[in-house]
C-alpha cells in the first residue's frame, strides 16, 4: 500500500454529540489517526493527532476506538449528512 493512502473517514453521532475518526499521514509523511468530536449544532469540541508507527497499527487504533464509540451508544453514519445550500 502507498504512503499516501488512508481509510475512508467515518463519523459516528448521538442525538446531541459527534465523533470522527480517520486514518492519514501528515505533512511529514508519517502515520496519525485524526480524532474529532464535538456537540451536535454547537461550537465546542476537539480534536487530537494520534501519530502511529506504520498504517496497520493507525487502523487497529481506528478500529478500537470504533469498539469505543458502540459500547457509549454512538452510531455510525455510512455517508455524511448532506449540507443545505445557501441561495
């Protein structure tokens, strides 16, 4: 696989909170997960850069914290919420 490949982001929601997660490699070339997560309609929240030795290890803790996600009742949404359109 090549440096530059990575997995499909995924977002997982409550009724009120976010969480994203997604494999990447940064600007140094180096494996990271990216997680996100905020309120649902709100502007507080975070984020951290997970750095990670190889891409197999990245998508282990992706998948861990997936496990994570179900066990607090989140959800996984398989495509994004569309974004209305300002006219």
């Amino acid at each position: 696989m090549s440096r530059t490949a990575h997995t499909r982001p995924q977002l997982w929601v409550t009724d009120t909170r976010f969480y994203l997660l997604c494999v990447q490699t940064n600007l140094f070339g180096d494996w990271e997960l990216l997680k996100a997560w905020g309120g649902r309609g709100s502007r507080r929240g975070g984020h951290q850069a997970v750095q990670a030795t190889s891409l197999p290890e990245a998508i282990d803790m992706q998948q861990r914290e997936a496990r994570r996600r179900m066990r607090r009742g989140y959800r996984v949404l398989d495509e994004p919420a569309p974004q209305p359109r300002l006219e």
